[in-house]
C-alpha cells in the first residue's frame, strides 16, 4: 500500500483502493463485489496471511471494545448500592442510567460526519482518553456524601461517557473495517464478541475489584485500562480521514430510503428494546428463585458469554457465505419464541415459572439469537450501501455504524422503560408476552418483491 508523506497518516483513498481501482491493496482485495450496478473483477491476492501491523490494530480495536464494556456492566452493579448506602433518593438512579443512552442517541448520529472530519486515529485515542477520566471521576464519587454533590458530578459524567462510547465504538468499528474491507462481517463479530467478554467480565473483576478495595477501585481500574488503550492506539493506528471524498447525496438518498436497510434498521431498533427488556427485567426475575447474588452472577455469565462466543462464529460465517438477506427473520422469530418459553407467557403457564435450568438454556439461547441479528444485520446494511454505490472509506464504514448503533440505543431508552413498568404493575410473565410480541415489526418490509439480490461469489442459500 502506498504511504503518504506524513509517517502515520494515511488517505482514505488508500483504505477504500479495491472498490475505487486506484490503489491494491496487497493484503485484502475485493472480488466479485457489485458497486452502483457494475460487476468488479475479482483480483488475485497476494497474501491471504494478516500483517502483524494488523494484529496490532485489531488488538487495539478489541482492548476498547472490552473495557468500555466492563465500564458500562460494573455500573449496574455498583451504583444503586452506593446511592442506598448514601442514603440518596433512588429516583435519581433511573436519571443517571438514562442519561447515558440518551447522550449515545444524540451524538452517535453525528459520527457520519464527525468521524471523517476529525479521523479514525484522533477519534480513538481521544474518545479512549476522554473515557478513562470518566471512569477514573465516576469512582471519585465515593468521597461525595450529599445529594447534590453526588447526583450532578454523576449525570454530568454519564453524559459525558455516552459520548465517549459513541465515538470509541463508531472508531473501532470503522478501523477495523478499513483494514479488512473483504472481511467487515468477521472483524465487527470479532469486536462484538469482545463486547460480550467485557460484559462478562465486568461484573466479575467489577465485584472483586470493590470487595478489595471498595467503590473507586473498580472503575479506577477501568479508567486506566482506557487510557492506556488509548496509548496504545497512538502507536498502533493509522490516521484515516474523509476530508477529500466527494459528497454522494444520490446514493445516501437511496440508501435511506431502500426498504431492506429501513427494515434493518427497524429490526436491530427492536433488538434494542428486547435488549433492554432483559437488562431491566431479568435480575428481579432470577431475584425470586432466592438463590443468592452468586448464581445470578453466573446465570448472566452465562447469558453474555453466548453473545461474546457466537458474535465472531457468526461473522466467519456469514464472510463464508452469502445469505438471502430475508433469512435474517428467524433471528427474531427464535427471540420470540424464546422469550414465550422464558415468561413463560401466559397462553404458556403449563411450563411451570421455576424452572432455573429451562431459564439459563433460554438465556444461552436467546442471546445467540441476538447476535445472530445484530452481525447479520451490520453486514447486509454494509453490502446495502456498496450496491447503492457507496466506496468502502471511512464516510461510509462511519455512516453505517452510526444508524446501526443509533437504531440499538433507541430502542435501548425505551426497552427498560417498558419492562420496568409492565414488571412493576403486572408481572415477568407479561413482560415476557411484550418482548415476544415486538419481534413482527419489521416483517412487512421484508416482502419478496424487494428482493433484489446482492451479487457475491460466495455460496448463496
């Protein structure tokens, strides 16, 4: 690949080579792709094998995706018992969670056209940055004993940590597809899984970190592991920007409005509110078998470790293999009939409600399932955008992950609003039956006379 004049910079012309023809690649080409209706040859490669530079950078892309992680799963855990302890009212527990997917809502849809701006490598290692002092500030608040100054300092840096999150994980999620652009489906399950081992891992380094050394050791841990990510990044990574690409409004245009990338985006929407169902739901449900603070851990271990062991399985698959983008369906079909099973719902209460170990297989499950749907979702929202004649740069990486993730968050505000509520004034069995019921939304787009396929020289099922 050529090297620009700067040591460390880089054109994003360079990055999005195999689609434009102006400069190869040697270490990934695409081939066979389809880009605004013409076919592009496909192109002997030269090197299958990943570069160690590339190693390095999806080393750094995966430190960031796991502790931001473990950051965002050890607050749950910490904070509400800290503001008991406090004595401070618990409504303002609910504002300080809220915050935080409110700010990514906000800023995530902005990364389409901040990230090309400010570039790949600024992003990361600032939004790293700015994330460890989050961390680092947040587990200061041990020493704030009144209301005031307690609740303000913490919304205030969970709003600032949801716009950390949104430009670290648009960063990481763009990097790594720069650098495998024939293989963005595998790297970003690579990163989800990641997500899913920071998700396992937080509670359990969360919960002995604060055993050990109580409220601030936790996240000071995780704060550190931040910014040293983030030193990390500096050395590792490549500054990408899109300051000199063309503005290709007609093609947005039709992205937006063709009706599979609608029906994704409201399908991954729906993942998010199901999502949310679980995290709000789900511990005062296990909280009922009186099986003590251990098990639930491990049950919710479990349940993530699905999520972090079949994001990259599924990734390698669908890099594999092409599929029907309509196949995408039967994730949210097993989510629904998952949760029926779970509730159980009560068309269903003949299953019986205390049923661990039928519950921790749901869990396994239904997790799987979920992960099913976000990396087949990202991986055909990218292919969407390439037929439409996007070029594979960092504009368009960017765009694609700030409606995936923006669509998530959305429905990650209103999930633990529904759950909460339906729980509290009926019971789990019915917030089963909402959950299950939310899975349809999306089937009326996904019509067969939509169904123009996408060109790949993979196997098609």
């Amino acid at each position: 690949m050529a090297t620009a004049a700067v040591t460390g910079y880089r054109d994003v012309s360079e990055s999005a080579a195999s689609i434009q023809g102006e400069v190869e690649d040697p270490q990934f080409t695409l081939s066979g792709r389809e880009v605004a209706g013409k076919e592009v040859p496909a192109q002997e490669t030269v090197s299958q094998s990943i570069t160690t530079r590339q190693k390095l950078i999806l080393a750094a892309c995966s430190c960031s995706s796991c502790f931001m992680h473990m950051g965002v799963s050890t607050i749950p855990l910490l904070l509400p018992p800290e503001i008991i302890r406090k004595g401070i009212p618990y409504e303002y527990c609910g504002m300080i969670f809220s915050l935080f997917a409110t700010a990514i809502v906000i800023f995530e849809p902005l990364q389409a056209k901040l990230l090309p701006m400010i570039g790949t490598k600024r992003a990361f290692c600032f939004s790293a940055l700015l994330g460890g002092f989050c961390y680092i500030s947040f587990g200061m608040l041990t020493f704030a004993y009144s209301t005031a100054g307690f609740a303000a300092p913490a919304m205030i840096i969970r709003f600032v940590e949801g716009f950390y999150y949104a430009v670290l994980i648009t960063s990481s999620n763009v990097i790594v597809c720069l650098e495998f652009p024939d293989h963005a489906s595998l790297a970003f399950g690579i990163l989800e899984g990641f997500v899913g081992a920071g998700f396992t891992l937080g509670p359990l380094v969360g919960g002995s970190l604060f055993a050990a050394g109580g409220f601030i050791a936790p996240f000071l841990f995780i704060g550190l592991a931040l910014l040293a990510t983030s030193l990390f990044g500096y050395f590792v990574l490549d500054q990408v920007t899109g300051l000199n690409l063309q503005s290709r409004p007609r093609e947005k245009k039709r992205l937006i409005r063709d009706p599979i990338f609608i029906a994704l985006g409201m399908l991954t929407f729906t993942m998010g509110i199901v999502w949310g169902i679980f995290e709000t739901s789900l511990e005062p449900y296990l909280a009922t078998y009186d099986q003590g603070p251990i098990v639930e851990g491990v049950v919710f271990a479990i349940a993530y470790l699905a999520y972090a062991g079949m994001s990259p399985v599924w990734g390698y698959v669908f890099r594999r293999v092409h599929i029907d983008y309509r196949w995408v369906l039967v994730g949210p079909v097993c989510v629904g009939v998952i949760w029926m099973i779970l509730g159980p719902i009560p068309m269903l209460s003949f299953i019986g409600t205390d049923v661990l170990w039928l519950d921790v297989v749901c869990l396994f499950l239904l997790n799987v399932s979920i992960a099913f749907v976000f990396v087949f979702s990202y991986d055909t929202m990218l292919k969407r955008a390439v037929m439409h004649g996007l070029e594979e740069n960092v504009a368009t990486y960017a765009l694609i992950v700030a409606a995936f993730f923006s669509s998530i968050y959305i429905g990650e505000i209103i999930g633990p609003v529904i759950g909460g509520y339906v729980y509290a004034k009926l019971s789990f069995q019915y917030v089963a039956l909402v959950a299950s019921s939310a899975a349809p939304t999306e089937w009326p787009y996904c019509r067969h006379d939509y169904a123009d396929q996408l060109e790949s020289p993979r196997t098609a099922i």
